[in-house]
C-alpha cells in the first residue's frame, strides 16, 4: 500500500498481565496505554500480500508484541513474496528488539502459496490472525474468506473499491460481530496518541458544536512500473495497481482515505451526500491506466456541517497531508494537535510517542489475548465509502448521496481473475460517465 511514513519512535517493553484486558477500552476512550501486548499465547500470522505495505506490517506485527509468528504467506507474484519472505527473516535475524520480544519467521515452503487463491491457503494454514496487504480491489472477497473461517484480521485501507464491496464488508463485519472477531484497520491514526488526545478533547467540547472542516492529501506523484513485454494486461494492471480503479479505487480512495476517516471520527458519522470534481491534468498517458490526478469535494454532514476534501498526486505543487475543524468556540488544526479557543492548548510530538504503524498490531493482539477484542470493521468501511462518494460524483459531475453509494451496482471487479486480456475501461468524463 500507499502510505506517508510513520513516527520511527522507539517501542518500550512493559504489558503486564493485569493491562492487557484494559487496552481495547483505553483505545476506545481515547486514552491508548503505551505498551507492548504481553502474554504467552503465540500469535501466528498469515501474510496475503507480500509488497511494500505487507512486508512493511508483517515487520510491525514483529515489533508490536512478545511470542508473534509468521508462518504463512501468499501473493499473486513470486518475485513479492520471495523479496518479502527473505526481508523479514532478515528482520528477525538482526532485528534486537524482534529478537527481545521472542517474535520469529518460520515460513516452510509449503506455507508460501501463489496465485490468485493465495489468500485462501494462508487462511487455512494453521493460522490465527491474517494480515490482509493486497491491493483493495481483493479486500471484500479475502475479508469475507478470513471471517467465514473465523480468522482474527488487520486489513490495510481502504477496504474496498466500490459500493457492491462494501456491501460484501459490512455483511463480514455482522458475520464478525457473532463469532467475536477481533479486526484491526491500517487506520493507524486512530492508534496515534496525538490524534487520540486532540480528537478526545474535541469529544469533550473543547471547540464547541463543529460547525465547518478541512481535509487534504496533496503530493507529488508516485511509482510507475513500465510494462514488459511479456506482461499480460492482468499482470501489467496489478503491478501498477495504484492507476486503476478496480484494484485502487483511485487516489482518493486508496490514500485520502486516512483524511476522511479522520473527519468522519471526529463528526461521531459519516457524510450523507458529496458534490465533487477532479481530472487528469498531468498523467494522462496510457500507462496511467484510468484514475484522475486531483479531486476536489464538498462533503455534507448530518446538520448542514460541510467539509472540504483535496487530494492531488502532481509533481511540483505545494504538499499537504492534514485535517483542520472549525467550532462554535474555536477552531483546530487536527494534524498538529493544536486547538485555538476558549483554552488555547498544543500538544506537540513527545519523545516517546509509539509508532502507530506498530500500535495498531500491538492493539489488535492485545485485544485478542485479552478476549475482549477491538473490531474496526465497520468504520473503515464507512471511511472508504465516504471516498468511494466523493469520486463518484468526481467521476459523473452530479451529486451522490450516501445511499446512492451503498447501493451502487457499479461492480468494477473482472469477471474472471486471470493472466489474460483486460482492456482498461475508459477514463471518468464528468457530464458523460454515468451515475451508475
């Protein structure tokens, strides 16, 4: 996955047995205990998606608790899980805290799995906790796979590309609900104790009613791998899976999710309509696939409340990645923990403040060994579909309301998942492209 660096603190070893049950609450109430989950039941993962983002949360699964073990991984390419597979033993051969913690790669031959039903054979590999790392367009199908078999999950954002995947989603979250399922989202801002504190004290009126807000993910561009010749148009798509919708949902969905989700906790809901626009202004070439490069949308909150979203990947402009409020009594710029009110107050970044990459794994097992487990299904879901609204109406050049999202029948996934020919649908026309 796509994804802005995390704060590289140093982690602390601490969990005694008496705070593991606490974890979840503190999370909940915003009040997150720095702590390495302790206990000495083993924890063994299963990685689907062996790239950049699923090498880079299977090394924080190692760091987040005591007695982790990967034993499993899958993904459609050899080259990505041999890389993968060879990074992480690296990691826990030299790693000191990796090794102080107990954590190991045990990854037999015969648990690393290729192809497109990769997924389903980590799933079943004598594991207890899936790492899902693919590119989103798979998350509903390997969600709904790992929930059936009763697997505790983190799932990387977002957690679907279009409304008939959140559908799939928020029916593997009630299936979830039931068999008391812990799930993780790579939302990690809600594991980020500067967000926590900030949004906690704008829960307890520090700003008043909220009455208008801001979003942005603005950057330069990122990775394009050119196609070989002997690529087939599957093989070229997933290893660009960044420029196409069905496997990306496009930038804003696939990266400003983070923003929205951020907007949508701090709201207490999700947005019921978006009036947006955006385009391809600079990556306009083929092999770009057919995502824009900017969008810009109006969301509206229950009450009248509007937030402005941006997000753009184009080289040369001023960056922003950043959330901001406005209330009745004051404002707040969320991204630097700082709020301008009746009570002026900053928090700043603290020496110790844990990477929320690694808290979030540390979180999850927390949650599972305690037996009171952490489930962030539902609001991931909601994050992506209020992404998945804002392009819509990007794309169409109307007004999309929730529901219209929810219900949407505009399935982008391929009929089949296979090496073979897969023309890139057309490239979104505003005032053309249909509100499907």
């Amino acid at each position: 996955m796509v994804d802005e660096p995390g704060n590289q603190a140093t982690r602390r070893d601490f969990l005694k047995a008496t705070a593991v049950a606490g974890t979840a609450t503190a999370a909940n109430l915003g009040l997150l205990a720095n702590v390495h989950a302790g206990g000495s039941d083993a924890i063994r993962i299963g990685l689907i998606g062996c790239g950049g983002r699923g090498t880079g949360a299977a090394d924080n699964a190692l760091h987040a608790a005591k007695n982790v073990k990967i034993v499993a991984m899958g993904d459609v390419f050899p080259d990505h899980l041999q890389g993968c597979r060879s990074r992480l033993k690296s990691i826990a051969a030299s790693d000191d805290t990796v090794k102080g913690l107990g954590n190991s790669v045990d990854v037999a031959d015969d648990h690393c799995f290729i192809g497109f039903d990769a997924y389903e054979k980590v799933i079943h590999a004598d594991v207890d906790y899936v790492i899902l790392a693919t590119p989103p367009g798979f998350r509903p199908m390997m969600l709904q796979a790992a929930v059936a078999a009763g697997k505790n999950i983190f799932t990387e954002k977002p957690v679907a590309v279009d409304g008939p995947g959140i559908r799939k989603v928020l029916a593997a979250y009630e299936e979830s609900k039931k068999k008391n399922l812990a799930i993780a989202a790579g939302t990690q801002r809600r594991h980020q104790a500067g967000y926590l504190e900030t949004i906690a004290k704008l829960h307890d009126g520090a700003i008043g009613d909220i009455t208008a807000g801001r979003c942005y993910w603005n950057q330069g561009s990122l990775w394009m791998k050119p196609r070989k010749p002997e690529w087939s148009d599957m093989e070229w798509q997933v290893r660009n899976w960044l420029y196409f919708t069905w496997l990306s949902g496009d930038h804003i969905c696939e990266q400003h999710v983070h923003n929205l989700d951020v907007i949508n906790w701090i709201m207490g809901k999700h947005p019921v309509a978006a009036v947006g626009m955006g385009g391809r202004q600079v990556r306009t070439a083929p092999e770009y696939g057919n995502i824009f490069d900017h969008f810009a949308i109006d969301y509206e909150y229950p009450g009248g409340v509007h937030v402005m979203s941006f997000s753009r990947q184009i080289d040369g402009c001023q960056g922003n990645v950043s959330e901001a409020v406005v209330g009745t009594k004051g404002t707040c710029n969320v991204s630097s923990y700082s709020i301008k009110g009746e009570t002026n107050w900053r928090r700043g970044r603290k020496p110790d403040d844990v990477d929320p990459y690694v808290q979030e794994h540390t979180d999850l097992i927390a949650s599972i060994r305690s037996g009171k487990p952490i489930n962030e299904l539902k609001n991931v879901a909601e994050s992506t579909l209020t992404a998945i609204l804002g392009r819509m109406s990007a794309y169409t050049g109307k007004e999309v309301r929730w529901d219209q999202a929810l219900n949407s029948k505009d399935e982008t996934m391929p009929a089949k998942l296979e090496w073979a020919s897969l023309p890139v649908p057309p490239v979104p026309v505003p005032g053309r492209t249909p509100l499907v």
